[in-house]
C-alpha cells in the first residue's frame, strides 16, 4: 500500500523510525549520535532480515532509515557554519 505518492508505506516507515532514532542519537550523544541510527539500520537489515529470516533484506530499506542523518547533518553544519 502506498500513502504517499509513490513512496511505499513500508520505506516511509523507515524514514520515521530513522528520524526518531537519530533524534534520540543527537539529543543523547550530540551529533556523533547519529552513528547509532546507521548502525541500528544495519544490523536491522543485516542480522534480523538477512540471517533471522525475519523479513526481507533492501539496501533501500537501510537508505530510507539512514536519510535522516543526512538532514540532520544539513541542519547541524547550517547552523554551525553562519
């Protein structure tokens, strides 16, 4: 089902589960905490999907869940460089 143009429900979801993540990786760790998201994603992707079977491993999976760190760093280095 797709509820956003034609952006999979499922990628969007892991946009705003990346978001969250990275939300809670600066607010706790500063911007380094953002390391935690990529690695949250790929072990999602590589040990729960790839070698539990418990879903379907996709790289696009890990880049919609990692997206979010790129805004955050876009808005961290905007601020910091004015």
């Amino acid at each position: 089902m797709k509820i956003f143009g034609n952006i999979p429900q499922d990628k969007l979801l892991h946009f705003f589960y990346g978001t969250i993540i990275s939300f809670i990786g600066v607010l706790i760790f500063g911007i380094k905490g953002l390391w935690i998201t990529v690695l949250i994603a790929a072990v999602k992707e590589l040990i729960y999907d790839k070698l539990m079977n418990k879903g379907n491993c996709d790289i696009l999976d890990f880049i919609f869940t990692c997206i979010p760190c790129v805004l955050f760093l876009i808005i961290y280095y905007d601020i910091h460089t004015r």
